[in-house]
C-alpha cells in the first residue's frame, strides 16, 4: 500500500494528528522526568490508570474522562507519599502502583472481567481513536506546553538541583506538583497509543535518545519531540501494513531510533577522542 493511499482514510487521519500531538507532550515532559529520575512515573500511574478506565466502563462514562481525575489524584499522593512520609519515590511510585493495579482489577472483577474495551487500553488502539479523543488531545497538548512555557525557567530550576531552586527563591512544592499532575494527564492520554503496558517506554526512550545527542536542554526538547513523532507515525504505518499491535510498533521504532543516537554518540566521541590525540 502506497503512503498516500495510507494517508486516505480518515482514522488514519485522526490517529496520525492524535498520535503526534501526544507524542510532543510525552517527549518533553519526558526529559524533565528522566533527567529527574522520575522516568517510572509513567508506569506506575499507567497501572493507576486501570481503575480509573474500568470505573469509566462499569458506569458508562468515558474511560479517559474518568481516568484523568483518579490518575492526577494518584500523582499528588506519590509526590505527597514521597515528600512527607519521607519515603523513597520510586518505593512512592511502587506503592501507588501495586494499589492502583489492584483497585482497577478488583472492578474489572466486579464488571465481569475484562472486556475488548479494556484490552484496548492495556495495549493500545491508536487507530481506533475519535473525534472527542483528538479535541481531548489537543486541548491537553495546548494546555501542557502553555504551562511548560510559563514555568519553563522554574522546571529547569527543580530538574538539576532543587536545593539551589529552593535557595533561589522558586516554590518548588508548587513546581513539582505542576509537574506531577501534567504528566498525570500525559500518561492517561498516551494510553490510546501505546497502552498500560507500554507507556513508561513512550516517556522514557525518545527523551533518552535526544539526551545522547543534544548539547542543550532545549535542543535536547526538540529532538526528543522529532524523535517521538518519528516513532509514532512509523509505528502507526508499519502496524497498518503488517497488521501488528500500533503500539508494539511505536516503541520498536522508538528503540530502533535510540540504537542508532547511541551509535552517532559512539562514533563523534571516538571521532572527538581521535582528534585530540592526533
């Protein structure tokens, strides 16, 4: 099938748009995440995200609807476990996730097991995505790069040393929490592209193959966008082509593109390693 015959139907249409839209917000908060050490954070309030789905679809309600609120609640629990209970955050990030997971599969239990719906969201369904998921995703991507630019400085500040943050004046509880709760929102979204399963990777690897690369913070935002929207539209054609998984394809193409960032570094610090013995 011809790449422009791909581009003819109109969910494929709605995916692409949806897809790339979610795969900007979940690169560049990614890099703030992984560089924070708060890359699982996206797995573990994908595992969250279970309870708010199946209560979404025990009660008829939008899945999504439902699961943005349950999500963004679990996220302030993880950074108010992790900064007053003086708990480790990835022992935050274990906790809420174990609790989360297992609320969600008690009311899946209680619905009468999972359903097609469900499974959709433990893996993926991109090519499945509506009109009121697209204007979702949009308004979400609007919102969250609005904020990232607002508190830009801020985040920067709290991302490679929140101590000196805090001397310098920044609100860093207010800061972290913004954090939090826009890649609470983030993750619930990426769900329609990748699933429960696999929205960790989403977060992590196009983020850590712009790290590779990039000498600057915002140069390491956008190739980390470039690099996401590369993978997501690659993924989407090669899963509509093969007839595989959309979100199986997504994150081997993501890996694929972090394979070959590792061999470019590779190969200028050799080069670079070369030239200064010579």
């Amino acid at each position: 099938m011809s790449v422009i015959e791909f581009l003819s139907y109109a969910f494929v249409q709605k995916a692409l748009i949806a897809g790339a839209l979610i795969a900007v917000i979940t690169a560049v908060l990614g890099v703030f995440l992984v560089l924070k050490r708060l890359s699982l954070i996206g797995d573990s309030l994908s595992h969250v995200a279970l309870s708010g789905i199946a209560l979404g679809l025990i009660t008829n309600t939008s899945p999504v609807f439902m699961a943005i609120p349950v999500v963004m609640l679990s996220s302030l629990g993880i950074y108010k476990i992790s900064a007053s209970a003086k708990v480790h955050s990835d022992s935050a990030l274990g906790i809420i996730a174990a609790g989360g997971i297992s609320f969600g599969l008690i009311i899946a239990a209680l619905a009468g097991g999972f359903n097609v719906d469900l499974l959709s969201f433990l893996f993926g369904s991109i090519l499945t995505v509506n009109s009121a998921e697209l204007i979702l995703a949009a308004v979400l991507t609007l919102t969250i790069l609005t904020l990232v630019y607002l508190f830009y400085n801020d985040l920067i500040a709290i991302t490679f040393d929140e101590n000196f943050a805090k001397t310098a004046g920044v609100n860093t509880e207010r800061i972290n929490i913004l954090l939090v709760l826009i890649s609470a929102a983030a993750v619930v979204i990426a769900l329609k592209v990748v699933g429960i399963m696999l929205v960790s990777a989403m977060i992590i690897i196009p983020p850590t193959a712009a790290l590779q690369l990039a000498k600057t913070f915002k140069r390491a935002l956008v190739l980390a966008s470039l690099f996401s929207i590369t993978g997501v539209i690659t993924g989407i054609y090669l899963a509509f082509i093969f007839n595989m998984p959309s979100g199986a394809m997504i994150i081997l193409t993501d890996i694929f593109i972090l394979f070959i960032t590792v061999i470019l570094r590779n190969y200028a610090f050799k080069k670079r390693r070369t030239a200064d013995t010579d």
